[in-house]
C-alpha cells in the first residue's frame, strides 16, 4: 500500500503499488544504492541485496560504516533502478529514459542465528544463482565479521516508464529520428582466477548467468 | 583533496581521490543515484545527469520535490556506480564485485541564463553525443518548466575495485571454479518510434552509441 511518503508525486501515472511490480523489479537488480544521513548529511553507498519474501537483505563487513549506522535504527531508503533504455524525441524537452526504480523506507534490522545464514544463501543465490553450492560456506569466523541487515518490504513503491517518445502534437512534423535505444546489463566472457587449475570447468552459475532470469 | 567526510574507511586501498579517475567514472555512468533528506527520512532518487569542468548537472521538472528540495540548498549526495562485474571466490566470504564509483558531497544551486542551456546541452550530449544538433532544441517555455541544478565537484570521492578475486591461503586448493564474470550495459537495435516516417535514418547519435565512448 502506498503511504504519504512512498506516493509518486511527479508523473503519478509512473507509479506502481502492486507486489508483482515491485517484487520483479528487486529480483531483477544486483545493486541498490543505501540511502542513509550521519549528521544532517545523507550517503548514497552502493551493495549488493536480495529479496526473500517480503524483506530486503543487505550485508557487508561488521565494521562497516554504513551497516552500524543502519543497525542503529537510522530512516533508511533503499533505491533499485534498472535502465533500460534512452528514450529520443523529436524536441530536446521530451527525452527520457525507460526505467523501472523501486524505493524502499523504512529502519533496517541485524539478522542473526539460523537466519543469518539463510540471508547470505538467499544474496549469493540473487547474485549468481547456483553459486552457493559451488563455493565454500562461511565458518563461524566470518559468520562473525559479517553483519546482515533485513528491511521491510511494508513501505515500498516502484516507478516505471516504457514505450516510445510522447513528443508534442506539432513536433511530430519534424525530421528528427526519434525511437528508443534499449539498454541491458550483458555478461562478457568469464575471466579464470590466474591461480586456477587448467582444465576446472566453468560453473552453472556463471556459464547460465543472466538478467533477467528468464529474459 | 578528501575530506573527513569522502575519506574511504573500509577498504581504504579502494579510495581514490584523484581527479582523472574522478572524472572518468562520472562521464562513463548515466544514471546518478541522489540522496536527500525530507523531515529525517532520507530518500534516494534515480536521475540522469553530466560532468561539465568542475561540476555536476541534474535537471528535471520545475515542479519535482527533489529539484525544489535540493534548490533550498540542503545536503545532498550524488552516487554514480558503474558495475564492471562479479568477483566469485573459491569461499562465499571473499565474493565481492568489480565496480568503480564516486560519491559527491555538497549543496546544489538553481543554474540560470546561459548556464542553464548549456547544462542542458551538456546533459544531452552526455546521454547520446550528439543528439542536442539531432532534435528540437528548448523554447523558452520548456526551459522555465525545467529546474537545473549544478553541484561542485570540491567534495568527491571514488572507490574501486578491480581483478581476480582474494581467497583465504588455505582455500586456493579446493577444487571450486574462481573467477570474474564481467558486467557491462550494452545497447540493442534501435528501436523507431511508431510515428517516425519510414526510411527516416538512424542519426549518429544513436548508431554510435556506446559506453564507455572510447572503451
């Protein structure tokens, strides 16, 4: 549900409310942007997340700035946007981009126990999936160096713009071309770790690496 | 030169300060991430924008409430982050992801006049070199309904993170694929507007396209 502060003011018929929305858009991502203040002064910090139900995990070093501050119960905003693509008009003023963004308020909490691990499986997993059963799991040490915070899904909204440039009925005469250059995340070629045995076959979670999933 | 704010703490071999790495980040990404704060809660919006000399530009509607609230000069931060790739380690702990991002620190001011057109073009050109000589430029009723904001580029920060992934000593034995995936935005075929004439050519600016410019 929307709140007075997760309502899309501008452009109100870009924003969306629904849970399939909002749900796709997270499982789509990779990174979001941390919107906390320290002083009066807001930081936008990149991270890795995932989404498990209706809760965000974000994770980092237990030394870390920015995950103390949040675990300290600051007003947080999480931010995901996807980019996909340049949107030209025939006039300057009605260039756009086609997104989708999903904005997440509300105060993050530390994830411990059985939950904790539950978390950093669920962020490999967004991230590359498949991957946690290709790597070692995480012993009590680095279970320890590692904090986990968890945020509701209870106050989020998405923002979306697609389709064609709208241009202004008498622009539409002029001779500019005027379309939409889609824009994706691509995967390159895997790059082996040098210290690599020859031969070690590349895994599924990187060789069937996509965004999104099923796209 | 870092200040105790933009100074890197975790990680600080990631810091960067210098302005040739500064600068090439911020004319690289599109989309900034601004964070601001309304009543305590910060918020954290998607936007395009551009590098001129030493300062950034955003623009957007007069009537937007970050545009408003920025132009009455409170702390902002503005996050561009560029996602090289993921760094998948022989342990889950050591998995991290290749990325360069700078983070901006200050206040923004309303940009008027001749300024405010030249930002414009600026954004433009950043977005799709030499899309501002391919379209309609602002008359002068568009431009008041456009807010422009400049930020400078006095408090800013980067933080990098390149190559294979670093595994624990005792780890580089087992028998667990290691590597990068590199990650990168790439466009796809234009797509024309469904009201654009047939046999209307695809401009430069658009064919062209490509990010980085030169990569």
């Amino acid at each position: 549900m929307p709140t007075s502060r997760t309502t899309v003011r501008r452009l109100p018929q870009r924003g969306h409310y629904d849970r399939e929305t909002i749900v796709a858009i997270l499982d789509e991502g990779l990174v979001c942007h941390v919107g906390f203040a320290v002083d009066g002064q807001p930081f936008v910090i990149p991270t890795l997340y995932a989404r498990r139900g209706e809760r965000l995990y974000v994770h980092g070093s237990a030394v870390s700035r920015m995950l103390k501050t949040l675990a300290g119960g600051v007003p947080v905003c999480v931010t995901v946007t996807l980019l996909d693509g340049l949107v030209l008009a025939r006039s300057m003023f009605n260039h756009s981009m086609n997104y989708r963004s999903v904005v997440v308020l509300g105060t993050a909490t530390p994830v411990e126990g059985a939950e904790k691990v539950e978390a950093l499986e669920t962020i490999a997993e967004h991230v590359a999936p498949g991957r946690w059963k290709e790597a070692r799991a995480p012993n009590e040490t680095e279970l320890k160096a590692t904090l986990v915070l968890s945020l509701s899904l209870d106050e989020a909204s998405a923002k979306v713009r697609t389709g064609p440039p709208v241009d202004d009925d008498e622009d539409y005469a002029l001779p500019y071309w005027a379309g939409v250059l889609p824009l994706a995340l691509a995967a390159g070629a895997p790059v082996p770790d040098p210290r690599l045995p020859a031969g070690t076959s590349v895994p599924p979670s990187v060789r069937a690496w996509r965004r999104p999933r099923n796209g």
